[in-house]
C-alpha cells in the first residue's frame, strides 16, 4: 500500500473510482482510443489523480470500487462523463452500455429508472448537451 493509498480521503476515493468506472469503459473495446485517452487525462487532472495513481489504474480499474458521490447532482455529473467516455470514441458498444448502467446503478439510481435514464443520458451527450442541460433533462426522467 503506498503512503497515498494510507492517507486518501473519502472523496479521493470515490474520485479514483469515478476514474476507475471511465476507464473500465475506455478499454471495454481492447484498446483505449485518441479522444478516450484525452477525455481519461482531463478527468484525471480535475479530478487531482496523480501520474502515479493514473498509471496505476489504467494497468488495473478492478481493483477500484466505485463508491457514490455524496449528493445527487454529483451523482448525475459523473453518470454525465461515464456518458461521454461511452462516445469518446465516436462508438458504443454493447458492453459499454452495461457497465454504464452498472454504474448507474452504483450512482444511486433506482433499479426501474435505469434503462431510462441511461437511455436518456446517451441521447444527450449525442446531441452535445452541456452539463447544466443534461442534469435538469435526467432529474425530469429519473423521477423517484
């Protein structure tokens, strides 16, 4: 266990296993693409994952569980780039879907809503709906 692993936070934690889900979905396919790499840097960077932290889990995203962010806007965020890593890559797969609505199911959406909501998602990360757009368009089709 290296020191970060010691002293990381519980909201680092769910970070790297935010960033662990993106990758899972990123290399589904066998290998990670152009715009799947760029959009995995971008996240890593925001999501203050180290060089070190990043390698790690790109060589292995089993070994981080994805815990759910605290809240339910942030929840629907990370539900927004799990989406947008499906499409990085100008493709989905049927794969990739599932582990997205595995995921979603992870973020706390209810088992009923899932298809919808993914559903949904998919359709507005397509037509390049900005965060603040997608989060009011899935809070409408997730109703609880």
């Amino acid at each position: 266990m290296s020191i970060v692993d010691f002293f990381a936070t519980g909201e680092h934690k769910r970070n790297l296993g935010h960033f662990a889900g993106l990758v899972k979905i990123a290399q589904i396919d066998g290998e990670v693409s152009e715009g799947e790499e760029k959009l995995l840097k971008r996240t890593a960077r925001r999501l203050n994952i180290s060089d070190e932290e990043y390698k790690a889990v790109l060589k292995d995203p089993k070994n981080y569980a994805i815990n759910p962010p605290i809240g339910y806007d942030a929840s629907i965020e990370r539900l927004y780039r799990l989406t947008q890593m499906i499409y990085a890559d100008d493709s989905a797969s049927l794969e990739e879907v599932n582990v997205m609505k595995k995921a979603a199911t992870a973020l706390g959406i209810p088992l009923d809503n899932v298809d919808k909501v993914c559903s949904e998602a998919v359709h507005l990360v397509m037509n390049d709906n900005d965060l603040e757009d997608f989060t009011a368009a899935i809070k409408k089709v997730n109703t609880i």
